[in-house]
C-alpha cells in the first residue's frame, strides 16, 4: 500500500512539475529544496533523539 502512494505522488509531482518548471526561477526551486531538506533533517534528528 506504500508502494501505492509514492507511485501516485512521484507521478502526481513529476506532471506537475513539468507544467510548472518553465514559469520558477531555479533559484527559487533551489531554496524551496533547501528549506525541505533542512526541515527533514531537523524531523529526523528529533526522532532519533527522542
């Protein structure tokens, strides 16, 4: 059933982000990936203390 749901939002995310893409600075795209990952780490690092 995971399986399922990544499979529905890689899809979903890939046709959406092919129709966005074009309109997004790369700059902007490379800080909205930044924030992403530093808020996953800091998820990650609570989990892992707690």
């Amino acid at each position: 059933m995971t399986s399922l749901a990544v499979a529905v939002g890689v899809l979903g995310g890939s046709l959406i982000g092919a129709k966005v893409m074009p309109y997004i600075k790369s700059k902007y795209l490379k800080v909205a990936f930044a924030i992403i990952l530093i808020y996953t780490s800091i998820e990650m690092i609570k989990k892992g203390l707690l």
